[in-house]
C-alpha cells in the first residue's frame, strides 16, 4: 500500500469464517539491550485500548461477535490475530488497523502490564518445574551476543524501569505500516477485501521502516557447557543447542535438519527413543527438533535442540555420548528410506491438520511471508519435505557433530 503495508489475502470459499492477523517485524531479537522483554510487553500494551475504543472494547467487540483472538511475541516478529464469522471481516479490520494507528500508551496500562508480565514470568518460569527449558535458558550458551543470547521474557527490574518514553520510541521506531503486514484468511471476495483493508489501514500515516540489522555472528567452536539449579525440578535435565542453515538462502538444508530432529526423536520409533528411552534406560523423556521456538519460525540464525530428563544416578555425560554415537550413526549412513519416509509422513499428516484451522494457515502464511518474503513455502512444505533424500539428512548429522553446541545442565535443587 503507498503507507508501506503489505497486504496477503487467502480466499478459501468452503471455510465460513474469516482471520485476520497482523504481523509486525519486531520480536525479542530487536529489543534494546537494558530493556529485555520490551517486545513482549510491548505486546501486551497493545490490547489496552486504542485511539478510538477503551480498555476492554477490542475484547468485547470480538468475543460479541462469536470470535476469538490473541497475539504472541516470536524471536524475530510479533502478531496479533483473530478468527470470526465471516461477515464480521470489517469489524476485524478495523479493530485491527485502530491500535495499530494509536493504541492507548498510558503510565497506568504501562504499569499495569509490567505487572502482568511479571506475574506470567512467575507463573510460567521461576515457578514452574523447567520454566524456561530450553527457549531461555539454552541461547546464552549457544550463543555471544545481546540479540541471539538474552531472555526475551524480560528481567524484572528492566521491565520496572520501563518508561512511557521508552513505550512511545519504541511504536514510533517499529509499528509503522511499512514494517507491518495484515494476513487476511478464510470466505472472502478478495477485491472487496482490498477495498475494506485500504479504507482501514490506507490513512495510517506512513513512516520508514527500520533498518534490519542481521543478527549474524560466527559459529561456536567445541563444546560450551553451563549449569543451572532448579528448585522445582524432581530430576536433572540436559538440553544440547546447535546452528541450523539459513532458512531463507538454504531451505533444503533447513528441512534436513527438520526431519534429522524427526528421526531422532518423533515418535516411538525414533532413534533416540529406541536407544536412550526403551534399551538403555538413560532418559524418561527425550525430543529433538529444528527452531528454538518451532521449525520456520524464525530469521538465521535458529538453534536445532534435542532436550532430555535423566535419573539422577545417570551421569549427564552417558546421555550425551549416546546421542552423540546415535548422530555418528546417521552421520555415517544416514537413514533408511523407510524411516524417512514414515516422518516425512508425520510431518505431512501434522500440517494438513494445522492447514486444516484457519488461524494456523493464516499465521504460518503471514509469518513466512514476513520472514522470507514466500508465503507460498507454507503450501510447499508436504512436497519439499518428501523430496528431503536421506543423504541430506546424514548431511544435515555430520554438520552436527562437526559444528560447536551448546550444552545445558539443568541440576535439582534439594530444599534446604
């Protein structure tokens, strides 16, 4: 749109519902050092009113209108989105396009929301057995630099010295149409639907996108290892961090490692299960998968974790020379065809039935459109996957075991 907005519109006539999503390239990556969890409390200002409606309205206007709605922050994004009926489409839209002209940036919503930010920190980390297992724990191991290695949940005093400044540079610098774009899903005429999105968004006053800075940096070599203590853990825990290819310039190497983390860990069958789980008894738990915070979800560079739960008279280092024979292995030889071709089968089942919901395929199409510029890897994805050889999933193990990683040790605490 001449305001910088980008515009993806999916008609799917046989889903008589519609979603609407908007996707802002901001996450926890973007944050100013001195304001960890900014991102995500930025967030949470902007359900708190908008230029036209109080607190509270956006809720009601969508729950009245038998729809739903939420937003979450990612590493390199973050979105706001909800799924209604479908003649409800203009009420989304508008609903949308006010906050994201003006939300309603107060001292009382700003301390408000630290203090829910604070009390979801408690909740979901500090009292919780594994909180922050591995999405926060395992990056600064892994990784040397503010953006790649901080906690994007946000330390409690940086949060409480958030200011309205901060709140108002912080829109002002990332919530510009041209930094933005609105995925709109589901039964709809898509030159009405243009229509509708230019009189909503079209008179939101442009202002430059940011600069993008890449948050490069050189792979780690060796191993790096850290420990931490959990006072609500009943048994030790080990998550292993490594770098995964570039989504956006090695897309088939990325889906290698995709399906590497499958094979290892998805399913009974799975190497790691068959090994660690059911013949050697080492680990309770074991997985293994590509993206710190879900495959395709993020800019390079992303992390590959295989994460596990241990007795504690099993030493940490037996867990880690197991999946390092069983990567060997693959590295080796690298898998069957027919043990390909049962989680490439995982893989397609599970993301027909995410396609299956529109709030899913709006989101994945919109964070991938925003990512990598191709909404259309979302539709790709069951083809390439199945075009994945097993060489290039023994690739994808050898450039494991040859890389750096990092090494999380998660101890129990015993209570004093």
């Amino acid at each position: 749109m001449p305001n910088g907005l980008r515009v993806l519109v999916v008609p799917d006539p046989v889903t008589p519902v519609v979603g609407v999503a908007v996707h802002v390239d901001v996450g926890f990556r973007s944050e100013p050092e001195g304001r960890t969890g900014f991102a995500h409390l930025f967030e949470h200002l902007m359900f708190q009113g908008s230029e036209s409606l109080e607190k509270l309205a956006h809720f009601r206007h969508v729950q009245g209108s038998g729809g739903v709605f939420n937003g979450s922050t990612h590493q390199d994004y973050t979105d706001y989105f909800q799924v209604l009926p479908a003649a409800a489409l203009e009420r989304a839209l508008f609903l949308e396009a006010d906050r994201l002209r003006a939300p309603k940036l107060t001292q009382e919503n700003l301390r408000n929301q630290v203090d829910v930010v604070k009390e979801e920190i408690r909740l979901n980390v500090l009292n919780r057995p594994y909180g922050g297992f591995p999405w926060i724990l395992l990056p600064p191991v892994l990784y040397d630099t503010f953006p790649n290695a901080h906690n994007g949940y946000g330390d409690f005093s940086e949060l409480e010295q958030a200011s309205l400044d901060d709140a108002a540079a912080f829109f002002d610098t990332y919530y510009s149409p041209a930094n933005a774009q609105v995925t709109v899903a589901g039964y709809l005429d898509v030159e009405e639907t243009l229509r509708l999105v230019e009189r909503h968004f079209g008179d939101i006053p442009a202002r430059p996108a940011p600069r993008r800075p890449s948050f490069g940096e050189p792979l780690s070599t060796g191993e790096r290892r850290q420990s931490v203590m959990d006072a609500h853990a009943p048994l030790p825990a080990i998550a292993l961090g490594y770098r995964m290819p570039d989504p956006g310039a090695d897309l088939d190497g990325y889906l290698g490692h995709a399906l590497l983390g499958s094979v290892l860990g998805d399913g009974e069958a799975a190497r790691l299960q068959r090994r660690l789980v059911h013949t050697d008894g080492l680990v309770t738990d074991i997985s293994a998968s590509a993206g710190l915070m879900g495959p395709l979800d993020a800019r390079d560079p992303d992390t590959f974790t295989i994460t596990a739960v241990h007795p504690a008279a099993v030493d940490p280092d037996r867990v880690l020379a197991a999946v390092d024979e069983e990567l060997d292995k693959l590295a080796a030889e690298g898998p069957s065809e027919d043990e390909l071709s049962r989680q490439v089968a995982r893989w397609s089942a599970g993301l027909h039935q995410e396609n299956d919901r529109v709030m899913y395929r709006m989101l994945g199409l919109g964070a991938r459109e925003l990512l990598y510029g191709r909404a259309e890897i979302s539709a790709e994805l069951p083809d390439r996957l199945a075009a994945v050889t097993p060489e290039q999933v023994r690739a994808a193990a050898a450039a494991l075991r040859s890389g750096g990683r990092g090494v999380l040790l998660v101890e129990p605490k015993e209570s004093e």
